[in-house]
C-alpha cells in the first residue's frame, strides 16, 4: 500500500543545539534505514522549508501508523497522509 505523506518539523527554539543535532542524526539513520527495506521509497525536502514529501510502501494503516510514530522527530511533527491507488493512466507497475 502507497502513502503519500507530509512531514512539517518544527523543533522548539529552546532546544539545545547538540541535542537537536543528536535528534537529526538519529532520525537520518532511522530514515536510511527504512529506505533501505523499501519501506520509506522516496524522499523529497520541500524547498525553502523544513519539511518533506514522502512516499511509504507499507503492509497496512497501522504499519505505516507504527512507522511514523517511532520516528525520533515525530514528537515535533505535524504529519499528513494521504493513501494513494493505481491511476488508470499510469504507466509505471509498480505504483500500487
Ligand atoms: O528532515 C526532515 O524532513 C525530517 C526527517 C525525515 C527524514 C529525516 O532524516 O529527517
């Protein structure tokens, strides 16, 4: 199953540098990670702002819930889904 998927970062200004550096590191590894397994298929950041556009494969909801809650900077998210089918059109296999 596809999702399309927002993230908007927004990391207190009273964070200590080092410990927003640690975040970030720790979510890239994390992120690497599940774009490695096919998890997390694409990656965009959104230009001139500290957010992404995503695309997950997943098996289900709630993997892709499970997913988006272990990510170390999703307490400071705000996130959008959106779940995608096949459009008729399309001409590439593999976008279901
Ligand atoms: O920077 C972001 O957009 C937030 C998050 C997503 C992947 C990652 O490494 O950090």
């Amino acid at each position: 199953m596809l999702f399309h998927v927002r993230m908007n970062v927004n990391l207190p200004t009273s964070m200590p540098a080092d410990e927003a550096a640690q975040l970030k590191q720790t979510e890239k590894e994390f992120s690497q990670r599940l774009q490695r397994e096919g998890k997390w298929r694409h990656l965009w950041r959104i230009a001139g702002q500290y957010a992404n556009v995503s695309l997950f494969d997943v098996d289900s909801v709630d993997e892709l819930h499970a997913l988006l809650t272990a990510l170390p900077l999703f307490p400071y998210m705000q996130v959008e889904v959106m779940a995608l089918c096949r459009h008729p059109s399309s001409i590439h296999e593999d976008d279901r």
